[in-house]
C-alpha cells in the first residue's frame, strides 16, 4: 500500500532534483500554490486529476499491480 509520506517524500525528491519550488512545480502543473506543499507534508486528501498533473511535471510514472491483473497479462501473453 502507498503510505501518504511515502509519495510525499518522492515528490519533494523529484522536485528539489528538478531544481523547482513548490511555487514553480504548482504553476508548471496549473495547480494552487498550497496543493504542492500539503502533497509533501504528507496530506491523504487530495484530487486524483490533480495529482497527476503533478506526476507528470516531475516525470513519475505510478504503477498498478495485483494478482488479477498479473494474471490477466499471463493470459493475453499466452
């Protein structure tokens, strides 16, 4: 499961990489200057479209997985 520190934790990596601010990432990804800074203080509230347009400024890529799906790409593979 992905803990709400954990994500905040690689967003504040990747944007410090990057060379940004919290105010440079939140206008690069349209977003409201508070959203970047509560994303990583760690907040658990937040909305999905918004969150990606963080992940994609930074390059972040999020990955599903489960057994079902696991299971369903065995099967189209085969």
């Amino acid at each position: 499961m992905l803990e709400p520190q954990t994500l905040a934790n690689a967003i504040k990596m990747h944007r410090k990489a990057a060379g940004l601010s919290q105010l440079k990432l939140s206008e690069m990804a349209g977003v409201g200057k508070t959203v970047v800074f509560d994303l990583e203080k760690g907040k658990e509230t937040i909305q999905l479209d918004t969150l990606r347009k963080i992940l994609q400024v930074l390059n972040i890529k999020v990955m599903l997985t489960s057994p079902l799906m696991d299971q369903q790409s065995y099967n189209e593979k085969g």
